[in-house]
C-alpha cells in the first residue's frame, strides 16, 4: 500500500515480488472513477515493476502474483 499526503507526485522504489509474481495495481485513488479500482483477475500489471509513481493526494494498492 503506497499513500502519498503530498500534494506533488512521489516515485516510489518497489521491492522485488519475487519468482515469478508480477506487481499488479488493484486501486489507485487519482484515477478516473470506473478506473480507479480494478475487478478481481483485471488489475492492470505495472510497467516497470522497479517503482510506481503516487499522484499528490493518492492511496494505492499493489498485489504481488502470479
């Protein structure tokens, strides 16, 4: 989970998920309603996988798999 208070955009190192689990965004508030919160199996897999990068004002939360 990344929550970024600022008002300005924050790039967030991410750790490795490890094997061969992908980082994968289920929510993140800046986005536009109907895509801000992924369906289950539909989160949109994060590219790179290396760090993300937190609007001002954003909650986002990441799954680490398969």
């Amino acid at each position: 989970m990344i929550a970024n208070a600022h008002w300005d955009a924050k790039r967030v190192l991410l750790s490795e998920p490890g094997g061969v689990r992908r980082w994968r965004r289920v929510i993140d508030t800046s986005l536009e309603d109907g895509h801000d919160i992924a369906a289950e199996g539909a989160e949109s897999i994060l590219d790179p996988q290396d760090h993300y990068l937190a609007n001002g004002r954003s909650t986002i939360v990441l799954l680490a798999r398969a």
